[in-house]
C-alpha cells in the first residue's frame, strides 16, 4: 500500500444516532407540546387538540469521488496502487460526510452560547466553558446519553494546559498521558481547522466558521448511510486501466423536538 | 481571519441559499453579521504608529568650578591710642 495523506478524525457516528436500514426517508412527526394544568378540585377540565407536525429525515446528499487509473501505472508500481486509491478516496468521501453531518447539527443547533473572550485556546476559559455549557443541557430527561463536544485541533492547547493545572490527580494524569478527552464528564472529540465552515456542502449551506459543536450524545440527530461507502471500478473505452469511482449516499437530520440538546459555540 | 475572508463570509450569509436558515434562525444570523462586522470595522481601523520619540540627550553639564576665593586678609588695625586727656 502507498502512504495516504492525513485525514482528520470522524466523529459524526460518535455523536449522532446511526440509521443503515437503506431507507430514503426516515419519517418522525411530533406532537404539539402539551401541557398540564393545576387547579383547585373541581371534576372539570380544559381540552386542547392534539395535532401532529410531519418531521423527516431524506437522503439528500450523495458525497463521490472518481480517478482513473491507467493500467501501466498500476502494472509499473511496486505498490497497490488499486488498494490504495480505493482506500484514500473511501477515506476522502468519508470526511466529507462527516463534515457535511457536523456542519447541519451546528447550523440546526436549537442553543447558542458564545465564549469568553480567548475560547478555548485561553486555558483559564475551560473550566467555565464546560460549566456552562453543562448547564444549557442539565436537566433534560435525556441528558443520561452523555455529553459531547466537537472542538478543532487549534483549540487543544487550551485543554492540556487547562488539564495540567486543574485538580491533583487529573492534573497528574495529564501531565504524565497528555488529554485523555473527557474534561468535566464531557467527551471532547478533535477534528482538524476547517471542519467548522462557512461554505456550500452538498446542498447544505454551512455557516459555522468559528463555531463549534456541543449537545447530548445520539438524541438530537440521525445520520443516515445506506449501505455506507461503495466503490466501483470500471473499463473505459480509448483507456488502459480502470476507473475507480467511491461514493457514499447520506442524510441527517436534527429532530425539532431535540435541537436544544445541541449548542452552537461562538468563539469570541 | 482577513478582510477578504470575513467579507466572503458576510456575502455568504446574506446569499440566496442561505435563506431558509435565516429565515428559521433570524437571532443566530444577526449575531454572526455582527460579530463578522466588528471584526472587520477592528481590522480596517487605521492603526495608529507611534514613531518612537528621540530620547532626549542631556549634555552633562560642566560642574561649576568655584574659584578659591581668596581669604581676606585683614590688615591688622593699628591700636587706637587714646589721646591722653590733658590734665589740667
């Protein structure tokens, strides 16, 4: 196999419900809030009709990528360049898709919540990030999932260093492991700059360009692949080799009645 | 972030596709106009140069030499004599 280029790190199966029954559209209508009422005992009570909102996940998105490979590259290697080529490009469409699901769970995030000035990067911000942030959720029956946090590579230093100088034993721990990715019972997920964006993905027009990501783990959204990645290859006429083609067809969703266990983060 | 950067971005928000989350998050959209705008307005506000002020050289100023003065040397008075009443 040939040395591939670095990928960032997937973290939308981590944090999202994971749908690959090969359904197109995954349909979840809600009901319209209820609520109770107290009043003095009297034998009556107040009727309010019940009305349902349809709500559905479509697979919209198809994530591909293509190369041809000639046949006396392949022949003249003393590499699998085919193994290759389908590794890297299944890798590539498989960021791709991850970027295209954590850029919607930011844009339809149903909380937004904006740093002290530094973000992440000023280690003395970390300890009240997380407190507040751990209260935007508290309190929900769902929060039991467990917390997340999406955060870029630039914002790691803030951690470490926040690590090393909280407490005894975490800072210990830290000094002596480096982060080990929770920091106040919050899982923090890292991927590289540029996940957050402000730009087309698809037909998502992404607007999170110095955002990032907080909420409840596998409650709010549902990422769908039917059948994950798939590759083909084929003969091209006028052509020595084979075109390799990998695509992977996709869709989310951030549930109406759930988006508020998601937080937008503002770095300021 | 550079201008040119934070101005596609300011373009991007207010463009065609954008709309329907605009419309579904008017609060959201407001905060990032405005957090992009002051970005902006802080990297297109001329900066201010301060050219460093010549430190002011004071000569050493020459120590006043005093001139011994001369010690006065008093002439010694000639004694008065007392003239001698005449006696009658």
């Amino acid at each position: 196999m040939l040395d591939l280029s670095l990928k960032t790190a997937l973290v939308a199966e981590k944090i999202c419900r994971v749908d690959r029954s090969g359904a197109r559209y995954i349909s979840n209508p809600y009901l319209t809030a209820i609520t109770a009422t107290a009043a003095a005992i009297a034998g009556t009570y107040t009727v309010s009709t019940a009305t349902t909102t349809d709500d559905k996940l479509t697979v919209s998105e198809q994530i591909a990528a293509g190369v041809h490979l000639f046949e006396f590259e392949e022949t003249l290697s003393r590499a699998d360049l085919f193994g290759s080529m389908i590794a890297d490009l299944g890798a590539e469409v498989a960021l791709l898709a991850d970027k295209y699901v954590v850029n919607l769970m930011t844009n339809n995030a149903g909380q937004t919540y904006s740093t002290p000035a530094g973000g992440f990067t000023t280690p003395g911000n970390i300890n009240q990030i997380i407190g507040d942030l751990s209260g935007k959720v508290a309190g929900f029956s769902d929060a039991y999932k467990g917390m997340f946090l999406v955060v870029e590579n630039t914002d790691v230093t803030g951690f470490i260093q926040a690590g090393m100088s909280n407490g005894f034993n975490f800072a210990d721990a830290t000094l002596n492991n480096g982060f080990a990715g929770v920091f106040g019972g919050v899982e923090v997920y890292v991927v590289r700059s540029g996940v957050f964006a402000t730009a087309t993905i698809g037909t998502l027009s992404a607007t999170n360009s110095g955002k990032r990501l907080f909420g409840i783990k596998e409650m709010a959204a549902t990422y769908a692949a039917p059948k994950g990645i798939q590759y083909d290859e084929k003969k091209v006429t006028l052509k020595t080799g084979r075109e390799i083609s990998v695509w992977a067809n996709i869709g989310a969703k951030v549930w109406t009645q759930k988006a508020n266990l998601l937080v937008a983060i503002t770095l300021v | 972030m550079d201008k040119q950067e934070i101005k596609r971005q300011l373009d991007f928000l207010g463009s065609e596709p954008v709309k329907e989350w605009r419309e579904k998050f008017p609060e959201k959209y407001e905060a990032d106009v405005a957090r992009l705008e002051a970005q902006l307005e802080k990297l297109e506000k001329p900066v201010k140069v301060e050219l460093p002020t010549e430190p002011k050289v004071e000569l050493p100023t020459e120590p006043k030499v005093e001139l011994p003065t001369e010690p006065k040397v008093e002439l010694p008075t000639e004694p008065k004599v007392a003239e001698k009443k005449k006696s009658k």
